[in-house]
C-alpha cells in the first residue's frame, strides 16, 4: 500500500503536529449566575460544580479564573421575585445588583471580557423573553425595552452585550440604542440560531425563570429546522451584530457549520447546561472519564466551526491545560 493514514497516527508528535482543530482557553467563556447578597455560593442542584454566587464569590471565582488565563465570561442574574414586573423595569434600574457586579468586576479585573444577557425574563413576572399582552409575546413593544436593558448594561462596562430574546428586529434597534447613547465600541453577540431545546432546564433551575404560562416555540426556532437559521444570520448581520451564536450546541453542531461556511462574522456556541448535565452525570456514574470526555466534548464544537464556544466545562478545561503547561 502506497497510502497509509496511520503514518501520520504513530506517535504523539506526530499526530499533534497533523491535527486539525485546535482549542485555545482564549477561546472559551465561563458562564456565571448572580445573585444579590454577600456569602452566598449555592451549587445548583443539577448542574453540579456549578453556583449561585454573590459579589464576593463571584470575584474569587473570576480571581481563580484568571490565574489560569480564562477571562472571559458571560452573566446570568437571578432576580428576587418581587423585583419583578411585567415590563422588567429592575433591568435598567440604578440598584439593579447585576449592573453593580459588573462595575466592580470591570474595576477589580479591567482586562477580561464581561458578555451580558439581554432578555426579559429574568425580570420579568411573566417569565418570558419579551413583552406579554393577553398571554401572546408582542415583538415590538419588547424592543424598546431590550434597548433600555441594554444601553443600561453598556454602562455597567458590559464589553458584549448577548441579545437572548431572539425577537425580530432586536440587534439593530438595540445597536441604535447604544450608538446613540455613545457606546459604538460596544459589541452585540446575538443569540442568532436559538433553539427552543429541551436542554435548558438546569439554567431555569439556576435563575428560576421559566415561563409563568406556554412556552417559547413563537419566538425561539424550531429544532426541525437548520436553513432558518441563515434568514436569522442574514438578518443579525445586516443589523449590526459583530458575533453570530448558536444555542444549544452538541444537538446543533450542524448549525454551527453551517453559519461558519456561510458568514464572515466570527461563530460563538453556547453549550448549554443540559448538554454539561449529561456528561457530570454519566462521568459521576462511572460511565465515562471525564478528563478524557470532557475535552472531547468541547473540541467537537471547535471542530464544527466555532469560533468561541461558551461552557460550564470552561474552568475545568483552562485548569487542565495550565496542568499540562
């Protein structure tokens, strides 16, 4: 035989020397969950190893973090239920505890990168990403609030700002909003293929903020579809996005490829909390390793295409690597 792919599998450095995909920690994000409060790092009962965090706790964790050079991160606030109201107003409010974190997080850790999350529903009464009138999602009067939110946010010192909502027309009215506000360097990641997935629930878990009535199927896409998804590309491009995101990841690797062969704009992936579930279970279980799972996990999503991929596996992959340094 003339050809022999295994020449090029014989050894260690040979086979690094070949690979394909490559996986920088400069290119993971760590998601956080904020809650108002001191002392407090509560484990998420099914998310494991991961937490609700004050300020004080989130500033250790980020310190830790970036020790281990993972500095970027994206926010999650969970809001105390009698902050809420049906047009979120505790978003932009001057006490709103989450703009607050930010600030200090900024202060204290100039240069990571601090991803925001710009929808309804954690403030929400309603527990929906937009608008509720007569039980149906009003897309455009949600507009001028996830605007608001998001200038708010900008101020905070947000370096990205992640409109989750997926309502149309969101991303330009919002890089309106902030252009005229003063924020131009501000970037928008936006939640551009978001699926209405069932690998959601340890997030609502985290920030209680599952729908109060229905569901998301009207504004979040239909797991059927994947050309969709280049409509919502085309779209968030033309309105100023600079990141293109698909959500959730593992069941969507398609999707992802797909945005990267067809945009110039860089692809993010939100491996959601379902999907690191699965895996925190079948390891604790004994089912798989997950020193050698884990990584492989996260080197699929490269593989497909993303550029940036977020994960609750994110600490765990910068600790390994600062390992093997």
């Amino acid at each position: 035989m003339l050809i022999r792919p295994r020449r090029n599998r014989r050894s260690e450095a040979i086979r690094k020397m070949v690979q394909e995909a490559r996986l920088d920690v400069s290119q993971l994000v760590y998601p956080l969950f904020l809650v108002d409060g001191k002392n407090i790092k509560d484990e998420v009962k099914s998310l494991p190893g991961n937490f609700r965090m004050s300020e004080d706790e989130v500033l250790k964790t980020i310190e830790g973090c970036v020790e281990k050079d993972l500095t970027n991160f994206i926010l999650f606030p969970s809001v105390a239920d009698d902050l809420k109201d049906k047009k979120a107003t505790y978003s932009w409010s001057d006490d709103n505890f989450y703009l607050k974190v930010a600030e200090k997080i900024k202060s204290e850790f100039p240069a990571t990168t601090l991803i925001s999350d710009v929808a309804m529903d954690p403030y929400s009464s309603d527990g929906h990403d937009g608008f509720v009138i007569d039980g149906k999602i009003d897309n455009d009067k949600s507009l001028p609030i996830l605007a608001k939110m998001a200038v708010a946010q900008a101020e905070a010192g947000f370096d990205l700002l992640g409109p989750s909502d997926m309502m149309d027309g969101r991303v330009g009215m919002i890089r309106k909003a902030l252009d005229e506000a003063g924020f131009v360097d501000t970037g928008i990641m936006s939640y551009t293929a978001k699926y209405a997935s069932a690998y959601y629930g340890p997030f609502r878990d985290a920030l209680d903020s599952a729908p109060k009535a229905g569901d998301k199927k009207t504004y979040q896409m239909n797991p059927a579809n994947k050309r969709e998804a280049l409509i919502e590309a085309e779209l968030d491009t033309a309105e100023g996005a600079d990141f293109l995101m698909v959500k959730p990841a593992l069941n969507y690797l398609d999707v992802i490829h797909l945005l990267k062969e067809h945009s110039e704009l860089p692809i993010a992936a939100y491996h959601v909390s379902g999907e690191c579930a699965m895996l925190i279970a079948a390891c604790q279980n004994g089912w798989l390793n997950y020193e050698q799972a884990m990584p492989e996990v996260l080197l699929s999503i490269r593989r497909a295409g993303a550029d940036v991929i977020i994960s609750y596996f994110a600490r765990d992959y910068a600790e390994m690597m600062k390992f093997w340094a």
